[in-house]
C-alpha cells in the first residue's frame, strides 16, 4: 500500500508539473505585452521598461520558468543580492529561512501566485481565498441535488421500466447530459428569475452576500444559491439517475434478489434492504469525478447569475487580460482536481487490493 501510495504521489507531481509548464508557456507567449496590457494606451517607453523589470518580463522565457517555478514551489531559493530579480523581498510572502549558501538562501513558503495586475497589486492568493469558498459552496450544493433527486429518479425509473414514466424521466436524463450548462442558466434565470419572479421571488442574478438597502453591511441570502446550484447540477443529475437505473436493474435481476421476492418481500423492502447499496458503486465513481469538474464548470454558471466565485473572477480577469489572477486560478482548480481523482484512486486502491497490483 506504502508503494502504490509513492506511485499515485509521484503520478501527481508530474502532472502538476505538466499543468504548470502548460499555463506558464499558453500565457506568456501570447502575442502582446504584458506590460502594455498593465498600463493601458498613455504609457511611456520609460513606465514600460520600469514594469518589465519590476515582474521579469524582459527575462528570457527560460528564465521567467524558472523564476514562476521557484515562486510556486514551496521550498524555494532566493538570491541575497539586493539588486537580483530573485532577491528574497520582506514583503513578497511571509516564510521560513531553512539556511545559506553563498548568496542563495533556502526557505520554505506557501506557494507564491504573484500579483494582479489590475486589482492595485492584490497578491492572487489572496483574490482566491476570497472567492473560492462561494464556488466550493455552490459545487457541493449542486453535487448534493445530484445524489439526492438522481439516486431518487433512477429508483423510480428502474421501478417503472418500460411505462411512460421511466420513458419520461429517460428523456429529461439526455436532455440535462445534452444542453450546455451556460444555455440552461440562461433559460433557468429568465423563465425562475424573471417570468415566474412573482411565484418564485427568486432573482435573475446575486451572489450568496448582498449589501443592504441602507449600504451599512452585507447578509446573507440563501435564494441566491438555488438556481445556480440546480443549472450546476443538472449534468451530474442526469448521469446518476441513468447509472442509478441501469445499476439497479442488473441487480435486481441477481439471483438473491429473486430469493427476497420468493420471500414475500415488496419491492420497496428489497430495494431498501438488499438492491440499493450494491447499486451505489458506480454512482459513487462518478460522484467523486463530477465533483472535480464542477469546480471548471461553475465558471459559466457563475457569471450568468453573478455569482461572486472563483469562475466569475477568471471570466473579469479574462476580460481585463490578469494573467497572474487567470494563471493562479487556472492552476488552483487544476490542482484541486489532481488531489480530488487522487484521493478517489487511494480509496479505491484500500478498498480493492486488486487496484494496488
């Protein structure tokens, strides 16, 4: 288990390091000037060169790679040079002196994600841990109307096989797989939002806090959540009531299940007692994938209803040309979604020894 666990550690670090590399590269040898982009249309050759300095930018490529991986790595090593581009700035994040050689110095840090550009030189960290949580929050609230209203369907489903109702429900599962996310928020906030305003009271746009009428301070506000939640889970919804139903109808045809029913059992007890769990398996498998794709997926979702989460602030940043908001956002969710699949293959590999051979 130790050895399969190295394996999956090891399998991690080197797609986080391709992840990296591949951010880095898309980004940086984008036609334009970063330096432009910052500054605007009233700059002068002196501001640019100032700017470029002052982020690396007139570094060759190989050079800005290695300075954005020193940044990111959280043991880093730093020139004690006052006038280097590598020089360990008091201000630039907080950390631990390990030792020194020379002019290099060793420290150990949190990853460095640098500044915005257009946010007053806002460290992205910081633009993160304020808007993550808001897309964490709406990803487990669609991930739970998943489970609840998809393992509820499939049961139906399975339980009516045949009749017009399984054909109903068979029909709104391809249409919720088919219909592209940003098409359905957009259908959902107009019809729940605005037509049906007067029945629902929900709104067309909001995020989880809003500011009073008087611009005092801000509460929370529950309703916000719940169309971006459904139109986020209505993919994964689709997905486990068709697993659900197919999962249970091949165990329902087992023979211990026929064994139940020559019992007397109705087929609610058999489902409760002996069909459900044993279905659950590959509606677990594609939970735990779902939920890692619902953190890239929220970005449409969340700019459509004017959700303040992490997806709103890379489409503003995409918008304004923030590299390092777009750079560090992209590579927060990419390593969310390598620690999530690799947890899953841990927990499969404990739970099955076979996995582990």
């Amino acid at each position: 288990m130790f050895s399969y666990l190295l394996n999956k550690i090891g399998y991690a670090l080197l797609t986080l390091l391709g992840v990296v590399t591949v951010i880095f590269l898309l980004f940086t040898l984008l036609p334009g000037d970063p330096a432009q982009m910052m500054l605007g249309q009233n700059e002068t050759e002196e501001q640019l060169q100032t700017v470029r300095k002052k982020y690396g930018f007139d570094k060759p490529i190989s050079k800005q790679y290695l300075y954005y991986i020193n940044d990111l790595s959280p043991i880093s090593f730093h020139s004690m040079n006052e006038g280097d581009f590598s020089y360990l700035k008091g201000n630039k994040y907080s950390h631990t002196q390990l030792f020194t050689i020379g002019n290099t110095a060793t420290v150990v840090k949190f990853p460095y994600l640098r500044t915005s550009f257009q946010k007053n030189d806002k460290n992205v960290s910081d633009v993160i841990k304020e808007t993550l949580p808001n897309t964490a929050l709406l990803a487990v609230s669609a991930i739970c109307i998943a489970i609840i209203l998809g393992i509820l369907l499939g049961i139906i489903s399975a339980m009516t096989k045949d009749t017009w109702v399984d054909k109903m429900i068979q029909l709104l599962s391809t249409l919720g797989m088919s219909v592209p996310s940003f098409f359905s928020a957009i259908i959902f906030a107009w019809l729940f939002g605005y037509v049906l305003h007067e029945y629902t009271h929900l709104n067309m746009t909001g995020s989880l806090y809003e500011v009073d009428d008087f611009g005092e301070g801000s509460y929370i506000q529950w309703k916000n959540l719940i169309l971006p939640a459904i139109v986020l889970g209505i993919r994964p919804l689709a997905v486990v009531t068709q697993l659900m139903r197919n999962s249970l109808l091949e165990v329902m045809s087992q023979d211990y299940i026929r064994t139940a029913k020559a019992k007397g059992l109705s087929m609610i007890q058999i489902i409760r007692r002996h069909a459900l769990k044993n279905s659950l398996n590959p509606v677990i498998t594609a939970i735990s994938g779902w939920f890692a794709s619902m953190l890239a997926g929220a970005v449409f979702v969340e700019y459509i209803f004017g959700w303040n989460g992490l997806g709103k602030e890379i489409v503003n940043a995409l918008n304004t040309l923030d590299l390092p908001v777009i750079m560090g956002s992209v590579l927060v969710i990419a390593t969310m979604f390598i620690l999530i699949n690799i947890f899953v293959d841990i927990i499969y590999g404990w739970l099955d020894p076979r996995i582990r051979m």
